[in-house]
C-alpha cells in the first residue's frame, strides 16, 4: 500500500508542478527566441545585378510616365537617377508623306537623359511605394516639327541605369488616350 501512496503522491506533486508553468517568457524566467531577421524588401539600383522595368501609365498628351523597376528577385530597386527617356510620335498608318523625298514612315522624336555626375534639370522623381518613379517632361511639343496634328500615334522608350547594367530597352505603346494601340 505504502508503494501506491507514494506513487500517487509523486503523480500529484507532479501534475501541480506542471500547472504552475506559464509558456510566457516575457517576465525574464526563460529563454527568449529572437525574431528571425526581417528580409530587406527593397535594394539600391547601384547594388543590382539586374533591372526590370514595368511600365505602369504613359500619358501621350503631357508625356507623363509612371513605372517600377525591381531585380529579378522581384525586389523593389531605389534611388534610380540616371536615365535616358526618349519619346516617339508617328503619323497615323495610312497617311504618307506629300513630300517626294521624305520618309516613308517619318517621325519626331524627343530625348531626355540625366547623369547624377552632372547637372540634371528633370530627375526622376521617387513615388510612396518603393521602386515607383514618375517622369514629367517639360518642352514636349508634338506639334513643334511637324504639320499641327500629323502626330497621332505614340511610344516611349526608357532605360534606367545602375552602377554597371541597364534595363532592356522596349518601346512602349500609351496606357491611355487617342494614341493608345
């Protein structure tokens, strides 16, 4: 009998001592875990080994361009500065040229670069979400080398540079407007 008592003695002593655990160790009795690290969402384009961009409004009217640019991981890349814009306007597909020796598919163009390392009279301007950037340009005037209306279709071209590499270079079509295609 004396081995039963004990026994149950021991299993209540037990389960008391269990009861009085708390798995909160925040009042400085235990081990505290840390966090793991928090993976950074976004990288500096000088540090980048690749740059994509993606396209995200362009406003044939005002030139207006909003894009993000991110690596190939899909992080979110800052402090892009250096770049070169360049915009195209083309007649529309069916009229040609009245003039003999002009173009067959003529068109104007209008270019914007910036360098860090020199003046930059319109930098890229940051947007809230990292990686976003916004590009108003002053001085497009479509009607300024052509025949006042002739300009009726529209693409932008833009690279963005980091400290050793670039984007690819793609022509992209307006998101809005008559020019849209």
């Amino acid at each position: 009998m004396k081995i039963s008592y004990l026994s149950l003695l021991l299993g209540s002593a037990l389960l008391l001592g269990g009861c009085g655990s708390d798995d909160d160790n925040s009042n400085g009795g235990g081990e505290i875990t840390p966090p793991p690290p928090v993976e950074k969402p976004s990288q500096d384009i000088a540090e980048a080994s690749s740059i994509e961009l993606t396209l995200n409004s362009f406003d044939p009217d005002s030139g207006q361009v909003t894009f993000a640019l991110q690596n190939a991981e899909g992080k979110a890349l800052t402090n892009a500065a250096k770049y070169q814009i360049t915009y195209f306007g083309y007649p529309a597909e069916e009229q040609a040229s009245t003039k003999p020796k002009a173009w067959k598919r003529w068109h104007v163009t209008y270019g914007y670069s910036c360098d860090p390392a020199t003046e930059c009279a319109e930098p890229l301007q940051a947007l809230d979400s990292a990686g976003s950037y916004s590009f108003s340009p002053s001085g497009l005037d479509w009607d300024a080398n052509a025949t006042s209306g002739a300009v009726s279709r529209y693409k932008v071209a833009i690279e963005v540079f980091g400290t050793e590499i670039s984007n690819e270079l793609t022509l992209y079509s307006p998101t809005t407007g008559e020019g849209a295609n």
